[in-house]
C-alpha cells in the first residue's frame, strides 16, 4: 500500500511538472522533491524519467478511454454521444491531459521508443471509434463509401487538430475549433432525427 501510495504520488508530481515546464524541461530531481520522495523512488517505481512520463499518459489515458467507452455503450443517439463527446473534449483541456499526450506526442517524433508507446495509446481511441461506427453501420444500413476505420478517423482526427491548435493558443475567435466540433452534433442530428410532417392548412 506504501508502495504504490508512493507511485501514486510521483505520478501526480511528474504531471505537475510537465504542465509547468513540458517535456524536454523536466527534471527527475525535482519531480523527486514535489512528490517528496527520495530520487531513488522514481528509478524504482519508473526507472527513468520517459518511463515516468508514459506511465503518466498511460494513467490518464485509461481513465478517459474507460468513461468515453462507457459513454458510447449508453443508449443515446449519435447526436448526444458527439455533444458529450465535446463535453469531455473540454474536461480534457482542462485537466491537462490534452497537454500530456501531446507533449509526450511531440517527444516521439524523434524518440521511436517514445512513438510506439505513444501510438499504442492514441489506437485505443480510434479503435473505439471504429467500434461505434460498427454498431452505427448495423444500427442504420450502409455507411458507404466509407468503412468504420475511415470514419473513425474522420471523427477523431477533427479533435487531435482541435487539441493542437488550442494548445498553441488559437481560441475560437481566430480558429472556429470548438464550435466547428459542436455543430458537428447539430449536423448529426438532423441526420438521425426524421424532420417533423409540415401540418396542412
């Protein structure tokens, strides 16, 4: 229990840090002194500090691909799924979770170590995706010309740039991100949703 109250306690540190100063700034030492563990902890729980900042995604990244799962096995229109899907997008920011994957993202173009780690997690959520529209496919007919991969990355793609562009500081008023996402939920709607009989006079 000691054990992995002290794991628990670098974890949070090392996601502190990188949200103060990224990834190619961090330092074990002073991760060590935020989760007020000798330095030794994090090269016995982690070994080095990649590891330490992968197991950081890893953490964050289970949690969230569990609720988005859940999510999507509620029995909800597309539509509401979307919006919800928007929802968490926005929690995400939030959390700095958003800023972890991208910086360990970043931190794999020129690691492949870093990389495969990386897109491992990022083909979980693609993977999900691809099951939704599975079910969408059988739930609503064809979804010619695309297949469920191909539409699983026409919705996820649209976030992973989303994410990118705020990150740097585009807000809606000069790159229409998040509304743009939004709409999307709107457009679904109307596709789900039978449009009304106009009443006769």
């Amino acid at each position: 229990m000691v054990e992995q109250d002290t794991r628990l306690r670098i974890l949070a540190a090392a996601k502190g840090a990188l949200l103060n100063a990224g990834y190619a700034k961090l330092s074990t030492r002073g991760i060590a002194e935020a989760a007020g563990v000798p330095l030794s902890q994090i090269h016995y729980h982690f070994g080095s500090k990649q590891n330490l900042m992968l197991a950081v995604l890893d953490t964050e990244n289970r949690l969230r691909l569990a609720r988005q799962a859940a999510m999507y096995e509620a029995d909800l229109p597309l539509w509401k799924q979307w919006l919800q899907a928007c929802d968490f997008f926005d929690d995400d920011l939030e959390s700095g979770y958003v800023r972890v994957l991208l910086e360990m993202t970043a931190a794999g173009w020129s690691d492949r170590e870093i990389a495969a780690a990386v897109s491992a997690e990022v083909r979980g959520w693609f993977d999900l995706l691809a099951e939704v529209m599975q079910r969408a496919a059988q739930r609503f007919g064809s979804l010619s010309p695309f297949t469920p991969a191909e539409l699983a990355a026409l919705a996820g793609l649209p976030f992973i740039g989303a994410e990118a562009l705020i990150l740097l500081g585009l807000d809606d008023s000069q790159v229409a991100a998040r509304s743009a996402l939004r709409k999307v939920g709107e457009l679904l709607r109307v596709l789900e949703e039978p449009a009304k009989p106009r009443r006769r006079r």
